[in-house]
C-alpha cells in the first residue's frame, strides 16, 4: 500500500475531463471501462481504510470513562494525510489510462466478442 501512497503524491487530486476514446481503447465499451474502474476504485477505497484504521487502532485508549477524550497531534497528522488523498477513483482512473490495471474476462465466449 505505501508505494500506492508515494505513486499519488503528485497525482492532481481534482477531477479532469477524460477523452472518452482513450478510456474505452483496450475494451471496446464504456461500460466495461467504467466497471474495470470502479471495481479498482473499491479495492483501493478497502484497502486505504484498513491501513488508516490500523494506524489510528495504535493510538487507541481504552478510558473508563466517557468524559476523558484525548487528543493526539499524531492522530490528527495521520488523518490530514489521509484526507488529502486523491479519491480512489481518482486513482483508479490514472491507473488505468496509464496500463497498470490488468483485467480479464471469466467468460470466454465475451472475450472472444471483443477481440474479434
């Protein structure tokens, strides 16, 4: 996950407009690109808020008492970190056009389709 975080360090963390005749370059069909992507941006989406919870889970008080809330300068740096990630779409949008999201089809007779 961390090369992910340095890989988006510089990536534009606002939306642009995409060519759609690029996107839809290696499938045919919009849909399936748009598919191919939002099921990346999931899994990102998943896997940001597993490392950001374990993260936060070390700084975990565990008070008696309702009244006592503690706050951690750490804590909070984590989170500004996090928040200023680009969107996970966002991500998985330029990790497509750029060729890093390997995808295939389970059914044979689809693939055939396409590629023919």
């Amino acid at each position: 996950m961390s090369d992910i975080k340095t890989r988006v360090q510089n990536l534009d963390p606002n939306v642009t407009a995409r060519d759609i005749k690029d996107l839809v370059r290696h499938t045919g069909n919009i849909y399936e690109t748009l598919n191919i992507i939002t099921r990346r941006a999931k899994q990102l989406s998943m896997d940001i808020k597993q490392e950001l919870n374990g993260k936060l889970q070390e700084f975990t008080v565990n008070a008696e008492t309702i009244e006592e809330v503690h706050e951690n300068k750490e804590q909070i740096e984590i989170s500004k970190f996090y928040e200023k990630l680009p969107n996970p779409v966002v991500i998985a949008t330029d990790e497509y056009i750029r060729g890093e999201i390997h995808h295939r089809y389970v059914d044979e007779k689809k693939q055939k389709k396409i590629v023919s």
